[in-house]
C-alpha cells in the first residue's frame, strides 16, 4: 500500500510538471524569456529525475535558434541525468535534439553522430516515433552534406513511419526536408510543392516557429527563380518575426539574404554593411555554415569597390570553414568568386584553376546517375500510399474470393483423391521401370553434361564480369558529358571564352573516350560470338602507324606530349590490316592515357630475319609488378585511371593480345613504375609456310 502511495505522488508531480511548463508555454511563448526562466526554476524544483530530464530536453529544444550554446548545455545535462538515473528511454530524443544544435552551428558530421546514437537508442527502446525523427534528421544533413540519394532514401523512411503513427508534426518536418532538398538540387517547382504541404501542416498545428522556417526556404527558391520583390517582402517579414522570436540563428540568414539582393542591385556598401551585421550575429551562436556564407558574400562586395586582396583573403576564410564541414554548396560559391575575380583582374592561371575546381565538385553533385537514383526515389515515395491501398483492397478481394471457393474445392478435392492415388500407384510402376532401363545411359549423359555445364558456367561467368566492368567504365564518361553538359547550358553566360573551350574539350574528350570503348566492345562481341574473320595479306604497317598517328595528334597536342615516329622505309607485314590497326590504336590510345603532359612517346618498327617487331614506349606512370602479370587476362584484371583521369576498361589489350596471336605473332609488355612503359609485338614478314 505504501509503495502504490509512493508511485501515485511521484505520478501526480510528473502530471503537475507538465502542466506548468505547457502553462509557461501558453503564457509567456517558447522563445520569450519568462518561459525560458520558468522552466528553469521548475527544474531546480524538482525532485523527481524525469521531470528534470524533461525540463532540460525542452529548454535544449527551446534555445536550439535563439542561443545554441546554452541549448547544448542543457541537452548533456539532460544525458548527464540520463546516465545516471538509466532511464534509456529517453536516450533518443535528447539525442536528436542535441544534434538540432550542432546542426545549427554547422557542426555537420557531430550531428549526424549524435543522430545515428538516437537511431540505435530509439531501436534499442522500440520508440518508433524517435525512429522516424532520427530518420528524418540524419536526411536533412544528408542534404547539407550534398549525398542526395542518401537524403531521400532517409527521409522517404521517416514520412512512412509517421503516416503509420499519425504524427502530423513529424510530417510537416519531413517536408520541410524534401522542400530544402529539392531547393539544393534546383528543382525549385518540386520544392514550394513540399514547402506549401509543409506551410499547411504547419498552419494547421498552429507552429509559429516551424512556419518561420518555410517562409525562409521559400524566400530563398523565390530569389532563385529572379522574383525579387516577392522573396523580398517575405525576407521583411522574417526579419520582424526573427528579432521578435529572439532566434538569433533565423535573423543571421535572412539578414545576410538582404544582403545579397543588395549586392545584386548593385549597392555594394550597403549589402558590405548587411553581411558584416549577419556576421556578427552568427559569431554570437558559433554558426560555421552561416560564417562561411558570410565570408563569401563579403569576398565578392569587396571585389565589386575595388578590394581584392581583402576579397581574396575573405573568399579563402569561406572556402577552408566549408572543407571542414564537407559542404560542397560553398565549395562551389567559393571557386565561383574565386574564378570571377581572378578573371577579372587578369589572373588567367588562377581564375582556370578555380574553375577546373568549381567544374570536378558539380559533376560530382549533379551526376546523371544521382540524378536517375533520386527520381527513382522520389517516384516510389508518391505512389507508396496508391500501392498500399491497391494491395490491401486486393487481399480484401481475394479472401472474399477464397470463401467463397473454400467449400466447392473441399469437395472436388474429395472427388479426385481416390482417381490421384490410383494414377499416383500407376506413376510409380512405370517410372522405376524406366529410371532402371535408362539409368546406365544416364549416368554417362549426365557426365557429359556436367562437363559442359562447367565449361558453359565458367565462359559466362567470365563474360558477365567482364561486362560489368565495361558497363561501369562506360557510365564515368556518359556521366561526365551529361554533367558538362548541363554545366555550360545552365551557366553560358557566367563563364567566359576560355572556360567554354576547357569545357567543350573535356566533352569531347569523354566523347572520344566512349567512342572508343564502343568501338571495342563491338569487335571484342565480333570475335566471342567468331563472326571475325582473319583476312591476311601484304601490307606496309608504317604507313598504317602514320595514318593512325594523324588520328591521335589533336589529343597529344592537348596534353602536351611529344610523339616520336622512328618508323623510315618501308615494313612489310603478312597479318590483318585491320586487326593490327586496332591494336596500334588501342596501344596508341594507352600510351596518350598514361602520359603525363609534357611527356614523351615514342614508336619504333625494327625488321629482324623473318619478322618486324612493333614497339611503342612512353615516359609515364608505368606498371605495378602484381598488375603486369596478369594485364594481358579477361579476369581478375582492374583498370586505371589515366594521368588527367581518363577513362579505360582494359578491353583494349585483350583484343591485341588475341589479334596478335591469331596473325601469328607475339606480344608483351615491359614497364617500371614511375619511369613509363613498352608495348612490343611482332609479325611476320611473309605468308608462313603450312
């Protein structure tokens, strides 16, 4: 009875807890000052450890904007309690909304620790609810963090879980999510899509701060789309809501937003004033990502009144705080401004460098593949709900259907019974028969059969590996073309006549590389499938080497490589001329890909008796002894990425080595690491004697 007592009061105080602080909260507001204070002195009032976990998760959650300092503060004191009193079920959420903080600070991959702890805690305790938020925070720093696919995949998980449960709250913070994820991936249409779901969600809930939040990314993709009045008007209204809210984090944002539009109307000292206050105001609450903003815009206003020793110096700042968070969005603000002021002060080398920077980071983000996998995503989200309701209306149908059909096959299978059992006994008499008149002939066809199995399941094995590589090293280029592609149609008029001609020579030259992996694939499929016919006959294979040297010399002149022909006279061969064209090409091909520029190539004919041995030498990156054994095998081979990442499947040198071969020739290769390699091979001169 004392110990039931005991258990009612502790009740009664957790109750009255509660109470107060939603009181406090009606009262004074989450972000005003009374409400922070009174929430205070109920925690030191408090005997009971719930109650002041409680207390020190709220004001963490309260302060994560306004001061997230303090907000961190009280979040390890609420794990502090945690610890001490084992109360583990409260692990989760006091975990995720410390990872809220550090998020706001910039602090990306802390975050998503503390997220990823919440996720096994929220497991650990079967909290489903915590599950989904986990979900849907380590998908917002995905998204910050530029892994997209990742983002959507995380997300998707988090809105499945809250329609289950009903947590209209939970949903209304996923599509905040996917508002702010599409805004990163330029869909701006897809992401006010999500953001007025989200406005309405919030609408209905009565969210004042959640609301601040849309209102926020919505100015931003407004801005992007050039309606500057609307995102304007939206970014004066925040600003009296922010300083009206005490959310310190918010007022930095769309004072700096201010500040652009500024920059952009050409008022520089205005928009210098604006950024240094947004500044100063991210400098209160430690907020890396807003800083390096900061520094950035600061940087290019700088510039615009003639600075640029201090613009450089602020863009560097921006650039070294985004690197450390791994947000790739400000490493290509930063080689944007990078390469328009080194452009426009006559620094070519700079400005050609901050933009090959700026070219490798987006094609990265805004990959072909990505792209695919993220619809891929987003499709499977849309149409989950139809899906599960089609397949529940289908069970419904089929259960109906099976009672109905129950009591008629009851009786047909009754029927049929005595009829099987009789075929069955028949089945039986005749199949042993058979199985012992046939059973020596079938041991020695399954034998053979086996044999062949072997043989065919080796051969296929070999080929479906050999495909995947060649599928994979097929994508790079296609990604990089499509990647470069959107590049110069979505910044033409940003970039100036020299970035346009880098940009159009590395598509031709992943176009020259897809080329000539198709052109492989087709005479390597020829020869599996022994539709190639050897064709020899007499013919000077100099003249050969010369015409495909004319081929490959707009390549060797961009890379700056010196290509020796010591091939005088005539050398006739007895082989396929178009086979051993092929192979000069492939190895021609290689030596360009391994060659650092300003190298040197050098290709050699020498008559010796009845032969002519090819050779062709390079100054490059050579061969690791382990890869020279095995270079010239269909398995277990890996490829390499040229000296200016060029592209390759190692198909090239299996196709040589079988032409070679089948005109009677032999071909090897030596190589040093670091100091280059020789691809040599030989024919013979005359017709060989049967």
């Amino acid at each position: 009875m004392l110990l039931k007592n005991s258990l009612n009061i502790k009740i009664l105080k957790a109750l009255s807890f509660v109470f107060i602080t939603t009181l406090a909260f009606q009262i004074f507001g989450q972000n005003n000052a009374g409400f922070i204070d009174s929430i205070e002195n109920e925690i030191l009032k408090a005997d009971d450890v719930q109650q002041q976990i409680e207390g020190h998760m709220q004001l963490c959650w309260v302060l994560r904007n306004r001061d997230p300092e303090k907000a961190i503060f009280h979040g390890n004191s609420a794990i502090a309690l945690i610890d001490k009193s084992k109360l583990e079920e409260n692990y989760a959420k006091a975990l995720n909304y410390l990872g809220v903080c550090h998020r706001n600070k910039g602090e990306y991959n802390y975050a998503l620790d503390l997220y990823n702890q919440a996720l096994s805690w929220a497991f650990k305790t079967k909290n489903t609810i915590q599950i989904a938020y986990s979900y849907n925070n380590i998908g917002g720093i995905y998204t910050l963090t530029n892994s997209y696919p990742e983002a959507v995949e995380a997300i998707e998980k988090a809105i499945q879980l809250f329609e289950e449960n009903k947590d209209l709250a939970g949903e209304g913070y996923a599509a905040v999510n996917l508002g702010n994820l599409y805004r990163h991936l330029k869909s701006y249409d897809k992401s006010l899509e999500f953001l007025d779901r989200a406005r309405k969600i919030k609408t209905m809930l009565n969210d004042s701060i959640g609301l601040t939040t849309v209102k926020q990314l919505r100015a931003d993709v407004l801005k992007k789309q050039g309606k500057i009045v609307e995102a304007s008007r939206l970014l004066d209204e925040l600003k009296i809501e922010y300083t009206h809210n005490n959310d310190t984090k918010g007022l930095a944002v769309v004072i700096n937003e201010l500040g652009l539009i500024e920059l952009e109307s050409g008022n520089y000292n205005s928009a210098i004033q604006l950024f240094e206050e947004a500044e100063a105001t991210n400098l209160k609450i430690k907020n890396n990502q807003g800083l390096a903003y900061n520094s950035l815009n600061l940087g290019l206003a700088y510039h615009k009144i003639g600075k640029s020793q201090m613009a450089l110096k602020k863009v560097q700042d921006g650039l070294e705080k985004g690197s450390l968070m791994g947000d790739k969005q400000i490493l290509l603000k930063a080689y944007t401004i990078f390469s328009q002021i080194h452009s426009e002060t006559n620094n070519w080398q700079s400005a050609y460098k901050a933009k090959t920077e700026y070219i490798k980071i987006y094609s990265e983000l805004y990959s072909f593949e990505q792209s695919e996998q993220i619809n891929s995503i987003r499709n499977k989200y849309e149409n989950e709900k139809k899906i599960i309701e089609q397949q529940l209306l289908e069970e419904k149908n089929a259960t109906i259907e099976q009672k109905f059909t129950f009591s008629k096959t009851k009786y047909n299978l009754i029927k049929l019974s005595g009829i099987l059992s009789i075929l069955f006994a028949i089945s039986l008499i005749v199949f042993f028969w058979f199985h012992k008149k046939k059973s020596k002939e079938s041991e020695a066809n399954t034998i053979l059969l086996n044999k062949q199995n072997l043989a065919l399941q080796e051969a296929n094995t070999t080929k479906e590996k050999f495909l995947s590589i060649i599928g994979h090293d097929l994508k790079n280029p296609f990604n990089s073309v499509l990647g470069l592609s959107n590049l110069i149609i979505d910044q033409w008029e940003s970039l100036d006549d020299s970035e346009r001609f880098q940009i159009t020579n590395e598509i031709n030259s992943s176009s020259h590389s897809i080329y000539e992996l198709l052109d492989n694939l087709l005479i390597w499929s020829r020869t599996q499938t022994s539709s190639t016919k050897l064709i020899p006959e007499s013919f000077d294979i100099n003249e050969t080497i010369g015409q495909i040297s004319d081929i490959f010399r707009n390549q060797a002149t961009y890379k700056q490589i010196n290509v020796r022909l010591e091939i005088s006279g005539i050398k006739k061969v007895y082989a396929d001329p178009n086979m051993i064209a092929t192979v000069i090409r492939n190895l021609f091909s290689n030596a360009l890909k391994f060659t650092n520029e300003n190298g040197q190539i050098e290709i050699r004919t020498v008559q010796k008796a009845d032969i002519v041995e090819f050779s062709i030498t390079d100054n490059g990156k050579g061969i690791l002894p382990e890869d020279l054994k095995k270079i010239f095998e269909d398995k277990g081979h890996k490829t390499t990425k040229g000296t200016a990442n060029e592209t390759g499947s190692g198909l090239g040198l299996l196709l040589s080595k079988d032409f070679i071969q089948r005109n009677n020739g032999l071909i090897w290769v030596e190589s040093k690491p670091g100091k280059g390699s020789s691809f040599i091979f030989t024919l013979p001169i005359d017709k060989p004697k049967s």
